[in-house]
C-alpha cells in the first residue's frame, strides 16, 4: 500500500480531471517532479510542506478534498471523525468554516479601518497595495 494512500489516490485523480502529466503537477506546485512521482506511486510520504505547494496548484474544491484525504492519511480513525464528513470525504462544515474569534478591541479597529478604507479612496489603495505586496490578494 502507498504511506499516503488517498491522498496519492486524489492526486491522481486530479492529473487526470486536468489532463496533466506529472511534470505539470510539479511546475504548477513547485515540488520537484521525482518527488510527484514517488508521492503517487506511494514511495514517499505526502508531508504538510508537500500538501501546502500542492493545494497552491488547485481549485478550492480539489484543495478540501485533497486535504481531507490527507487527513484521513495522517490522523487517527478517532480524530478524523471529528474533522471529516466520511460520507463526502470532505472537511466537515465546522472545519471549512471556522474563523478565529477576535477580541472587542480589535474588532472596533477592523471596524474603524473598514469604515476608513470605505470612504476614503486613496487610502483604499495604499492598503491594497500594502496587502499585495505582503503575499495577500483577493
């Protein structure tokens, strides 16, 4: 059996729903293609820095499912209960949807910086830029 048998399993699967070779996969992940290779014919273990480049090659759907088959891989049958719908193979809508909770303070600044960044254009796009060249995008 591969280490990672599902998540091998799902990353098969999405070569062939895109028509990719496994070359694609690793360009598109950034992950070196002897690497792909060893990950789907299940002579190495998918670990979570390989699970990271991969979902950054995917839609959010194949994201969900392959993370979801990674658990199932890497936790216990116990634990997996709670993170997993068993019956999709999905995470668990309690898992996809959950945000951290912030504290009354710095809800009212996120606040203050919405209703600031609403009304006020130029400081709209200085944010905005701030915010790409941090890594984030919308």
């Amino acid at each position: 059996l591969p280490i990672s048998p599902l998540t091998a399993q799902c990353l098969a699967t999405v070569l062939r729903m895109h028509g990719w070779q496994q070359g694609e996969l690793a360009t598109a992940s950034g992950i070196a293609a002897p690497t792909v290779s060893a990950h789907l014919n299940g002579t190495r273990v998918i670990r979570d820095d390989h699970l990271a480049a991969y979902i950054t090659a995917l839609d959010p759907i194949e994201q969900t499912t392959l993370v979801a088959a990674w658990l199932r891989d890497t936790l216990p049958a116990a634990a997996c209960e709670s993170v997993i719908d068993t019956a999709t193979n999905r995470l668990s809508e309690p898992v996809r949807t959950w945000r951290p909770t912030l504290a009354p303070d710095h809800q009212k600044m996120l606040d203050w910086l919405a209703a600031k960044l609403a009304t006020d254009p130029e400081l709209a796009d200085i944010f905005a830029a701030a915010c790409r060249k941090g890594g984030y995008s919308d």
